[in-house]
C-alpha cells in the first residue's frame, strides 16, 4: 500500500462541485481511499491563457494497484465530471494530477511520477504540506517545507475549507 497524493483543479462549471465529485468518485469503495484533503486554494491560472481562477486541491490517499491503473481511473473520472479537451493549460472541468506515489519513481509516454513540474508550483506545494509536512521528494531527496517558497511564481489568491465528503 503506497500514500499517493493527487492534485486537484477546476475553473470551469461549478468549480468546488467538481472538486467534490472528484474527491467522492476517487474515494469509492471500487477505487481508493482519501485519508487527508487540504483546503481549497483559489489560484490564478498556470501559463498565459486568459481564463477563469482555479479552485486547486490535493489529497492524500491509499490504492493497491500500479501507477498506470491510477492514471486509468483519474481518467476516466475526468472524463465523468465532463472534461473536454482544449489547449494546454487551458480552463477544465477537472484536473487530477498524480503528484506522488509513495516514494516511487515512474515514467511512461503518459506520465512521470513525480509529477515533473510539481515543484514549481505554489498551489500545488502549500496544499501538499498543509496536509502532511514531512514529504520527502522521492527524486531531489529534499523535504518539501526545506524549498524556497520565494523563487516560485505566487498563483495563491486564498484559500478556504469545504467538507468534500458531506
């Protein structure tokens, strides 16, 4: 059993449902358990798109099977949520990246395990240390809070509290 963080966002459609309905699918009985949610982080877009903020999320959770069946099933949940393709950093229904998996180091044609630009984004570290402070990351070997949050991009607006499982 490995911990497995996914990053969550949406800034298309109802933005805090969306995260909801991903948190409730990904913590089926058929899929994986959440253990830890952070808070949401309304954030401005990452790249050069004008668009609508992001409502970004991370959650730890517990899975026994591979890498590539949990890119399969995040997937396939964005696709039930209703994500339709548009360009590269572009607005989502929903967005769920796999961050890390336990302290494994993975790669495909699909993905990269740690997630290969996680450690230059804001919205996705401060939410990863709110719910767990000692991650170590699996490939720099250095622990997340030991980074300088100063040489990063702040995308951060505010943050605040939803019950995602109510």
């Amino acid at each position: 059993m490995n911990n497995i963080y996914l990053a969550l966002g949406s800034n298309r459609g109802d933005r805090v449902d969306n995260l909801k309905k991903a948190v409730q699918k990904i913590n089926s009985p058929n899929n994986c358990s959440v253990t830890k949610i952070s808070s949401i982080y309304e954030t401005k877009p990452y790249g050069e798109i004008e668009q609508q903020n992001f409502y970004n999320a991370v959650i730890e959770i517990t899975y026994h099977l591979n890498p590539e069946k949990l890119f399969e099933l995040v997937k396939q949940i964005e696709n039930e949520i209703g994500r339709t393709k548009t360009v590269k950093w572009g607005p989502r229904e929903i967005d769920i990246d796999i961050l890390l998996f336990g302290n494994q180091y993975f790669q495909n044609d699909e993905i990269t395990i740690p997630h290969k630009d996680m450690l230059n984004r804001d919205f996705v570290l401060l939410p990863l240390l709110e719910i767990n402070k000692e991650i170590i990351h699996p490939v720099e070997q250095v622990y997340i809070k030991d980074l300088d949050f100063n040489q990063l991009q702040s995308n951060i607006i505010r943050k605040f509290q939803v019950d995602f499982l109510g």
